[in-house]
C-alpha cells in the first residue's frame, strides 16, 4: 500500500490561508483609512466654504447695517427739514397775514382823528388799542370795522375808554380797547336764472 504525506500540503494551504487574511486585513485597513482621510479632507473644505460664506454674509450684514444707518441720518435730516419748511411757512404765512391786517385797519381807520397803539391777534380774536380825539371817532371807526354789517369783522366790541392827557400840548385824548372776530369770506351768489322764460 502506498501511503501519501498531506501534512506539508496541510500546511502550506494554512500558511496561504493566512496570508490571504492578512492581505485582505491589510487591504481593508487601507480603504478604512484612505475613505477617512478623503473624509477628512471634504469635511475640512466643507468647513473652509461655510466660514467663507459666512464671513462674506458678516461682510454684507455690516455693509446693510451702514446704508440703514445712513438712510436713518437722511430721513432725520429730511424730518428737519421739513420742520424749518414748516416754521418758514408759518411764519411767512403770519407776515402776510399781518400785513393784509394792517392794510384792512389803515382802510378802515378815521383818517387824522386817532391811531393805533397795538395789535394783538389770537385765532380770529383781534383786540385793537388806539387813542382817539374823542368818542365819536372811536365810534365812528367801530362802524367801520362793521361795515353795517357786511364789512370784514364781527362781534366788534368796546371793551374800555379812557381819558389820556398830554399836558406839555394841552391836549385830551381817548385811549381805547376794541376786540373784534374776523368775518368767514361770503361766497359769491350767482343769480337764478331757472324758470326765466323768452318773451315772444
């Protein structure tokens, strides 16, 4: 009978055994590795981009808040503006109201017989002060102011008289206080024509 040895062949095939698990260790060791370094490096230029973008939206954000601040010293500047348009406007609208004043009272004045001391208007209240020769002037020009009626002011009103003396010209004088309202502006009336018919 012819006997054959397997134990080398044995061996040799674990020896292979082994060696093939090494290698396949081995060559797994290095893809774990290579997969994390690549990892590893698109985590870092992941990382590297969100700090770019978020730096340049820190960059936008510091350039917004700039305009917003700018544009808030244009709206206050254009607010005071407005308010010195405002104050000229009123007090270009006081001057001319004050100088149509002066010439509706220098109209209605007694001519050589008084003038004015002051005036003083509040609203549509107007309070004259004056000296006149003598009552019937200071009348006299209260019917003016009222124009029977159908003149400028209303409500005109006497609210004190007194006696004033000038003694270096021997004179006795009238001092008076006269408060009258401005009259609303009429509107023109148009005649009516409706139901006018031709003669034939």
């Amino acid at each position: 009978m012819i006997r054959i040895n397997l134990l080398p062949f044995r061996a040799a095939r674990k020896k292979e055994n082994v060696r093939r698990q090494i290698s396949v260790f081995l060559l797994s060791f290095a893809l774990i590795i290579i997969a994390v370094v690549y990892w590893n490096i698109w985590l870092g230029n992941r990382i590297s981009t969100l700090k770019a973008r978020n730096q340049d939206t820190i960059t936008q954000i510091a350039k917004y808040e700039k305009i917003n601040k700018e544009i808030a010293q244009i709206k206050k500047a254009l607010s005071n503006l407005e308010q010195k348009i405002k104050v000229i406007e009123t007090l270009e609208s006081g001057r001319k109201d004050a100088v149509n004043l002066m010439d509706s009272m220098t109209e209605l004045i007694v001519k050589e017989r008084m003038w004015f001391t002051s005036l003083n208007v509040q609203g549509d209240i107007i309070t004259v002060q004056g000296i006149a020769l003598d009552e019937r002037t200071i009348a006299d020009f209260m019917k003016n102011l009222e124009g029977s009626g159908t003149g400028p002011y209303t409500n005109v009103t006497l609210k004190s008289i007194q006696q004033k003396q000038i003694t270096n010209k021997n004179l006795n004088l009238k001092s008076f206080n006269v408060t009258l309202t401005r009259a609303a502006p009429k509107e023109a009336t148009k005649p009516d024509t409706a139901g006018k018919t031709k003669k034939s």
